[in-house]
C-alpha cells in the first residue's frame, strides 16, 4: 500500500470456511483432510516444518490458511498480535491487508460495470464532474485507474505534513493531488497508484450514492460471511486486532509497533483489516466465480502490464509459475506484508497474514509456491540472495561472491533480500555478520 520511510527494502512488492478457535504461539488447527487425502496431508506438514522455521529464523509473526477445493488443509497462527503485553496471534486474529484491499475496491467497479451503472471505459469527469482537475479527468478512464496505467501518483509525502487522524473519509484525500500533474500519458505504462484507488472509491460513492467503506461491506463483506473485514480507524477498540512490529536497527533485540506510520484508516486503495479465513472466503468465492460472471473474472485477471509479480489486471495480479496460474494481491508497509493467493488450476487458495518484518512472509510466500508449483524463477531469486546472505555471514564475503558468480542462468540477487538480512543480523546483535552482508552487496556491484 504504501511506500514509508525505510520501507525501500522492506518492500513486498494479490464455499465460506468454519473458521477455528484462537491459537496458541505456534500451534497448528489440525487440517480437516478428505479421505484419501494423503498427498494434501504431506503439504499440510511440509508446510507447518517450514512456518516453524521461518519463526526460528526470520521472527515469522502471523496466519497462514492453506485450503484445496474449499477444504481448510492447514490453518496456523504464530507471534504476537500485540507484542507490549505477549497477545498471541491467532487464526481469529484481524491483520492490515495493506493494499489487497484495492481487490475489494476493483470488485466493487466490476460488479458495478456488470450491472450497467458504469462503463470501463468511461472518462473520469463522466462520473465525477467535481473532479478537481477536470482536463486530467477528461483523459483518465476508469479502466487506467484499475491497471495502474492512468498517470496518477501517490500521496505519502504529502500526508506526512499533516495528522494521519485528518484522513479517515475518501474525500479528505483529496487536496493531496489536486493539481498535481500526470506522471506519464494515460494507458502507456504500469505506475502503482495509490491515487488512482482513492479515486476508484470516489467513483463508487458517487455512481452508489453512497461510502465506499459500507457499500463494499453491504455487498461483498456481508453476503460472503466476511464479518471480520473491514477499515477500522486507529483509535477505535476492536478486539483481536493485531498491532504491525518491525526491528529497531540501532538496539539490538528491540521492537517497535507501526502505529505512528500506520494510516489512521484504511481506504478504497488499501489498509482494511481481515482474518486468514475471511479473506479465505475472499478467494474462494473468486475461484467460484461469485464475486462476478466468469468472464468479467478472466477479463480482470488478466494481465496487462508488467508488475513485480507477473503482470497486473483490472485490480488483480497473474502470475504463471511452472505453467500454473496464480491470481491475488499482496500488500505490504512496515510491519505489513500479507497476500492472497489463487491457485486456479490445482485448487489451492494461500491466505498470507502477518504483522512483522517482510522476511518472514517472504520465506513462507517463497516455500508455498515452491511446494505447490515446483521450484521455479519465481523464488530463485529469493533463495539465491538467502543462500548468498548466509555465505556471507558464515564463510565469508569472497565465499559468497563466489556462488554468486556460479548462480544459474537468469538468477540474480535481490537487495531488498540482502538489506533485510543485513537489518535482522544487526538486531540480533550480529553487527559482524550485517557488515559482511553490506560488503558482499558491494562487492556484487550492488546487485540489479
């Protein structure tokens, strides 16, 4: 959802369940297989291994929801939702989705577009004729906003000059773009804009008349049982809902919550909390074409432009990995990285959630694809860079060097990766060790 400060390399970057009771620190919901289930079984236990130990070795803090065909196959909760008084996470409990919400927004325009009562390829000033910038709603379509391609930026440098608690309506967002200029021509190319989703949200109140945040709840949280779901502000008590952690770089051993980099209120371009089995329902209900008809699912699935996780739709990112097609959203800030993930052709659906640093959802992302779809391209470059981070701190920054110029064809090492290595040595005391990191980054060139 958003780009913050330090957050450069912490970056990330998507039939209704029962859902189980709260969970103790890494403990797992016994997966309900179907009889002769055994293969389903043996995933459910590879990846519970691996959840212990990216607890072990990345703090993984979160839930994760692997089901088949609507069937839980495992349902696991780890870390703490508030780490001041030792809460644990549970299967129950609700985590920032970051910008998966923008699926959320983009269901709502498609169903809205289905229904008749607007086109795609409408201007925005035929729809919002109080646009502050009326040439540039003249040359944006709803269509652009939805892929990312209409030239509108983000607004995190400018709602850092005011109190995040200013913002909790889509319309106090506003006078953060008003006059600022296309980044480039509408439809030539993919831009992440939060902007643009705000302005999607704006659309929906104003062809609904009424907000986003209870249209969307009134038709998509309410008929699919999606009761933990919504955009609760900062400062209202809701119970079960997890605080986002990150490292304190500079003492060794210490935590710090995101509060006060955090939005005061999630939006139509993301920010909304949810739990491992709502969004379970989320994706399933995609999968199951309820969310709209099936084509308008194929049509906003898929890809038109090239996005750091494949290609990017109408709201959703395609990726094919190993020749399987995978479809969702991530989303990601400090001390939020979480995605969900359909995986069309094999009947798998991954509910991600976790509330700490971004290594420890990309070591379980990296191993779920891995696990369901074959090693592949998609998680060299990850398990490169891991494998690099440890040459380093253990044989030195020469030996690392070394496996990095015998990698595979294609392969390379990602900074981002390195830097987060580096920042949880030093956390742990390791200074050494995230010195030899640093070094071998330079010693690579700094990496592409």
């Amino acid at each position: 959802m958003r780009a913050a400060r330090g957050w450069s390399r912490r970056s990330v970057f998507g039939a209704v369940l029962g859902t189980a009771g709260a969970l103790a620190i890494g403990k797992s919901v016994p997966a309900a297989a179907a009889p002769g289930s055994r293969e389903d079984a043996r995933m459910a236990a590879r990846l519970d291994a691996h959840i212990d130990i990216a607890v072990r070795e990345s703090d993984f803090s979160g839930a994760v929801l692997l089901a088949k065909h609507g069937r839980t196959i495992l349902a696991r909760a780890t870390g703490f939702a508030c780490r001041d008084h030792g809460v644990p996470n549970g299967i129950e409990t609700k985590f920032n989705l970051g910008s998966i919400s923008k699926t959320f927004t983009a269901t709502a325009i498609l169903r809205l577009a289905e229904q008749g009562r607007l086109r795609l390829d409408a201007p925005v000033s035929a729809i919002l004729r109080d646009y502050p910038d009326p040439d540039i709603a003249r040359r944006i379509t709803v269509e652009q906003l939805l892929t990312h391609s209409s030239g509108l930026g983000n607004y995190w440098e400018a709602i850092a000059a005011r109190p995040t608690h200013a913002f909790s309506e889509l319309a106090d967002y506003v006078p953060l773009f008003r006059g600022a200029a296309l980044e480039f021509e509408p439809g030539t190319r993919f831009g992440y804009s939060n902007v643009g989703y705000v302005v999607l949200g704006l659309i929906v109140e104003a062809v609904t008349g009424t907000s986003y945040f209870d249209h969307v709840r009134t038709t998509i949280f309410e008929p699919l049982g999606m009761s933990a779901t919504e955009s609760w502000p900062l400062d209202l008590v809701v119970p079960g809902r997890a605080t986002g952690f990150t490292r304190d770089e500079q003492r060794p051993g210490v935590w710090r919550n995101n509060i006060f980099v955090n939005a005061f209120r999630g939006n139509s371009a993301g920010g909304g909390y949810s739990t491992a089995a709502d969004l379970t329902r989320f994706a399933q209900a995609l999968a199951g074409d309820r969310l709209f008809a099936r084509a308008t699912r194929e049509t906003a699935t898929r890809g038109r432009f090239p996005y750091a996780k494949g290609q990017y739709g109408l709201g959703f990112s395609e990726e094919i990995v190993n020749g399987h097609r995978i479809v969702g959203h991530t989303g990601g800030h400090i001390g939020i990285a979480s995605e969900v993930m359909v995986f069309e052709d094999l009947g798998w659906t991954l509910a991600l959630l976790t509330n700490g640093d971004v290594d420890g959802y990309w070591s379980v992302n990296a191993f779920v694809k891995d696990l369901l779809c074959g090693e592949s391209m998609s998680t060299s470059h990850y398990r490169h860079s891991m494998a690099l981070a440890a040459a380093a701190q253990e044989d030195g920054v020469n030996a690392a060097r070394v496996l990095h110029e015998r990698r595979a064809p294609g392969t390379e090492a990602r900074p981002g990766v390195l830097e987060v290595e580096a920042a949880k040595a030093r956390h742990r005391g390791r200074s050494e060790a995230a010195e030899r990191i640093g070094a071998l980054v330079e010693a690579i060139g700094g990496v592409p």
